[in-house]
C-alpha cells in the first residue's frame, strides 16, 4: 500500500539546540491528530541521535541527509549508513541535487550509498529532478530514466520496494518557482510508468513518489492531490514549525 508522507530536509541549518526545540514543538503541535501521511525531518549527521531521541513516542521519523560510499574505515570525516542507523534514524535522502552538483555525486557512487543505505534497514529517500536546461529542452523524461537506471533500478524488486522516490526539479529548488501541479503529475506519472516497465504494475503502484521544489503551505494541498503526487520533500518550509504544519495538514 502507497503511503503519503511530508518529510523535510533542514540541509546546513540549524544548531543543535534549535534542532531539539523544533522536534518538541512539532511533536506538541501532532499530538492527538489524526495523520494521514508519514512524517519524516531529515537533519545534519550531528543532530541525529538527539533528535531521534526527542522524537520517540510521536509520529515524527528521522533522516540523514546523506551517508558515505563505504561501510567502514579510513575515510576521515565521512559518516556510514551503519553510523546514521544507529543513531535511531530511519531514513536517508540520497542523490540530493546539492549533493549532485556540488559534491559530484554520480550514478556509481549512489548506486553504492542506495546499497550500503539499505543494508543497514535504511530506507532512502532517493532524489531525481532535471536541470532548468534540460526541461527547456524537453529533455526532463530522459534525465530521470537516466537517473533511475544508473542507481536504484539496479535492485532487486523488494529492495526497491523500501525505496522513496524524490521527484525535484532543480530548477524549482529554493527559488521561489514551483512545478505546476500539471507538471508534477506529468512527470510522476511517468516515473511510475517507468517502474512499472522495469518492476511490474504493483511494485509502481506501491511506490511513493514525492515532489520537492518550492513546496509551502499554499501550493501543497493541489499538489498533493495529483494521482501520483504522494507528498512532498520540503526544503525552506521545514525550518519552521509553523510552515511545516500546515503542508503535514494539507492531507487531512
Ligand atoms: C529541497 O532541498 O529538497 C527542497 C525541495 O528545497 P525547497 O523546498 O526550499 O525548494
């Protein structure tokens, strides 16, 4: 079964005292609500332990914003999958278009964090999504099949049944401008036809897509109501409670 979920990515904001506050008062703030998505926040590696510790008895998950290509060793200042696991997160974003762009993370080397990720019981939120360029030259489709094929449809079907798809168009990220909901549903939908091609019907079926880009309180409820919108990666507007809410609340 398909599950909606609202996860936000702080990415490098916040200290970790500002960390723990956030989770009480998010936690105060579902207490006694009825849910009708997954919550998740992904944090920076050093926030995790306490935060996931903050967040026991709530309807609140962690992630990690990344992990490292390896499992274990000589790789100073990296943090592995078994690490990020055993701080009590649940989750990690993988393929983040920051992380793409500004730390050269390719195909090969998520292939092996997606991998080591699931391992260790993670379940990655792995991120896809085309450049401005590329949706100008139509070329959007193609890229996330690239991105797709060079990374996560290398699993087998069950591992790839614990993966959450992350649709972010670049160009929408922390600008301002959002994919319609027009085109949201155009190009998940055709993720999910992908899947389904490479996976079967069901395996497409179950998988949950989100979209990320400029999502905030007044866009969420109509994205979220496209077919194969089923939630939202949010940037900006998970850094407060108050923002934040109200895009948990746009399933109710
Ligand atoms: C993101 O970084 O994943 C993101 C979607 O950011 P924003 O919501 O700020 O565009």
């Amino acid at each position: 079964m398909r599950k909606n979920i609202v996860a936000g990515n702080w990415k490098m904001n916040k200290t970790l005292s500002e960390g723990i506050s956030f989770i009480g008062e998010l936690k105060a703030a579902l207490a006694g609500k009825s849910l009708h998505c997954d919550v998740i926040i992904g944090a920076p590696f050093i926030h995790l332990a306490s935060i996931a510790k903050e967040a026991e008895g709530s309807p609140v998950a962690i992630a990690a914003e990344n992990c490292a290509d390896k499992a274990e060793g000589a790789y100073t200042g990296e943090v592995s999958a078994a690490q990020v696991a055993s701080t009590g997160a649940r989750y990690v974003i993988l393929g983040h278009s920051e992380r793409r762009a500004y730390y050269h993370e390719d195909g090969a080397i998520l292939t092996d964090k997606v991998r080591l990720a699931l391992a260790e019981g993670l379940a990655p939120i792995f991120c896809i999504g085309e450049v401005k360029e590329e949706r100008e030259a139509g070329k959007h489709f193609e890229v996330v099949e690239q991105q797709l094929e060079e990374a996560v449809f290398s699993l087998s079907a069950e591992d790839f049944g614990k993966v959450v798809l992350a649709y972010e168009p670049v160009w929408a990220i922390g600008t301002g401008l959002t994919a319609s909901s027009a085109q949201a549903q155009e190009i998940h939908a055709h993720i999910r036809s992908l899947i389904a091609k490479k996976y079967g019907a069901q395996v497409a079926e179950d998988c949950t897509i989100l979209y990320g880009g400029s999502c905030n309180a007044g866009n969420a409820k109509e994205l979220f109501s496209q077919p194969d919108v089923d939630g939202g990666l949010i940037g900006g507007a998970s850094l407060s409670v108050e923002k934040f809410l109200p895009i948990i609340e746009a399933f109710n």
